[in-house]
C-alpha cells in the first residue's frame, strides 16, 4: 500500500510492500517497536504524524521552513528517545510534548533574530491570507469575513506562545485541556486560563 | 466544536477559538517524499559513528572528563621543572669536600686499623689458644 504524500520512501519493507500487519499497529505499538530499532516502524509513524507534525509547528512559528526543520527534528527526537516512552499517555500525547517544547525552544532560542526576519514570514502568511478562497455569491461579505480571519489570526499570533500553544492544541488538535496540560507541562488550570485569556484577547480584537 | 471538555468555556467561546483556529492559513504543505528522503538522511547522520562521537562529547560527564584532563595536562606542563641532578657536578662536589681527606692521605690509608679496633680493644681477653 502507498503512503499518503506520494511513493517515496516510507513504510516499503525490503519487499517493496507495507505488512497489513504494520498498518493495522497502534501508535504505541510502533512506537514499542521503534524502541527496537525498526526502520519499518518508523517510517510509517513519520508517514502517520508528518502532516499533523508540520501543521502544528507551522502554527507556532509561522515559518515554513523553521516548521519542517522543527517537525523533523521531533521525529529524530523520537527515533532516539523511543525507549523512554512508557505508554502512560498516548503517544500522540507524548510526540505533541516533544514537538510543542521543540517549537518553544526554536522561538526562545532565535527570538532577538526572529524580530529581524519577522517582517519578511509575516509577509508570507498575510499573502496566505490573502490567498484564501472567497466562495460565494456576496463578495462583500467574503472579504469581510475574510479580514474578520486575518484579524483572527493575527490575534492568535499575538498571544505568548505558551497561550497559542494551548489554543491550536485545543481547537485545531482537538486536545483536552488535561492532554494539553500534560503536553505543555502545567497545570490543567493553567491551560485553562490560557485559553480564557486568549478568548478575551480575541473577542477585544473582534470588538467592533 | 464538539469536543466536551473540562474547559470551563461557554460553546460561544469554544466557537470563538475553533473559528480562531480556522483562520490559521493552510501552510505552504511540503512534498512529503522530499520531507522523509530529508527526515531519513537526518537520521542516518544522526546514527554515523563520528555523529555519536560528537553527541556523547556533548554529554557532561565527557566534558567534566576532559575539562579535568586538560586541567592536569595544563598543571602538569606548568609545574617548575626539577632540574635532572648532574652527577658529574656531584661528584665533584664530593671529591671537593673530600681535598681534606686528600691532604691527610698517609692517615687515612690507615684508617682501616680502625675497623678492626673492637678486635684491638679485646685481644687481651681472647682466650688462649693454648688452652
């Protein structure tokens, strides 16, 4: 079977086909099996998580090449520190862990620089914005719904990045906030005064 | 959104934050081949003995290791050198304070005598070997 993205490498045994048996493994069965230096087990976890991964890191950057780097990085992370998972949480759970403290480190790290090039990914994402398709009949409508998102998003943006963590691990991971606070390593109640504030902090940027 | 949570948020405000997360652009997506060819040449090199190498020096107890080396190589190589004796110097030294000795030559030939002096002191009470 093809992995989703295209027929590069990935989950081909040396036969040149994924074992049914592989595919129908859990996360943290692959996981177990990584432990044991499984590439086949491997490159089907990175072909199940790598658009989930990248997406993640691009929201938090906002960067997308700092997402692939970052997002790649969380999977060497995992290859090498596979035998550390314990199976007490999900191992969606653990790898959001590893990839949300990589993409914290990556902002803390090149913050002074980030302000330098910030303009140029602002750019990038404001052109994204721009991009996005306005369907319907109402153009008046579209592009005021559409600067309704860019605000949106802008407000995200300006949130501490601990805050916008939370945020797109709840409404766009679809986390609980116990799986975020064990994510980010705080509190529940943290996670939950992170996300009132970042409601309070949109709905004022929504305040007409 | 219909995610029930302990989240303490009114559905509008969970509407607020889902439609906050649906503003977020769809990033520019990578070719997901390139991606992993990337991700998998990342390993490997991650794996190669010389990147080991590197890592394990990365660790503290390497560092603390060779810090501690390098500090007695470095003491080591400070220290005020001890000069090697010089024997010849020795000997002369020796021969030197010995001139006394030199002058006094005919004496000390006879010096030996005095080895023997514990036997002198007792011949008179050595038995007789005529007995």
């Amino acid at each position: 079977m093809l992995l989703p993205g295209d027929s590069g490498m990935g989950s081909w045994t040396a036969e040149g086909r994924v074992t049914d048996e592989l595919e129908a493994m859990s996360d943290e069965t692959l996981c177990r099996r990584i432990a044991a230096r499984d590439d086949v087990a491997f490159d089907l976890l990175v072909a199940r998580y790598q658009g989930r991964a990248y997406r993640l890191a691009w929201s938090l950057l906002r960067h997308a090449e700092d997402a692939r780097d970052v997002s790649q990085d969380a999977f060497i992370r995992v290859w090498e520190a596979a035998d550390r998972f314990r199976g007490d949480a999900r191992f969606s759970t653990w790898f959001y862990r590893i990839l949300v403290n990589l993409c914290l480190d990556h902002k803390r790290r090149g913050r002074w620089w980030t302000r330098v090039v910030a303009r140029d990914a602002d750019r990038d994402a404001d052109a994204l914005v721009e991009r996005q398709p306005a369907p319907g009949p109402d153009p008046g409508d579209q592009v005021s719904k559409a600067q309704t998102m860019a605000r949106l998003w802008e407000a995200v943006h300006r949130l501490s990045p601990q805050q916008r963590a939370a945020v797109v691990l709840y409404a766009q991971e679809h986390l609980s906030t116990a799986e975020i606070a064990d994510v980010l390593r705080v509190a529940e109640a943290t996670v939950r005064v992170h996300l009132h504030r970042a409601v309070a902090a949109l709905r004022k940027e929504l305040a007409p | 959104m219909s995610v029930p949570h302990r989240d303490d948020l009114a559905p509008e405000e969970r509407d607020l934050l889902a439609r906050a997360a649906a503003a977020a652009p769809a990033p520019p997506e990578p070719r997901w081949g390139e991606y992993r060819a990337e991700l998998r040449a990342r390993l490997d090199a991650q794996r190669s003995p010389a990147a080991r190498l590197r890592r394990w020096w990365a660790r503290p107890a390497p560092i603390a290791l060779s810090f501690g080396l390098a500090t007695a190589l470095l003491l080591f190589a400070l220290q005020p050198v001890e000069r090697r004796p010089d024997f010849a110097a020795v000997d002369e030294a020796v021969l030197g304070a010995r001139l006394g000795l030199l002058e006094h030559y005919r004496v000390v030939e006879r010096l030996d005598l005095l080895e023997e002096l514990d036997v002198i002191r007792q011949l008179d009470h050595l038995p007789s070997r005529e007995g």
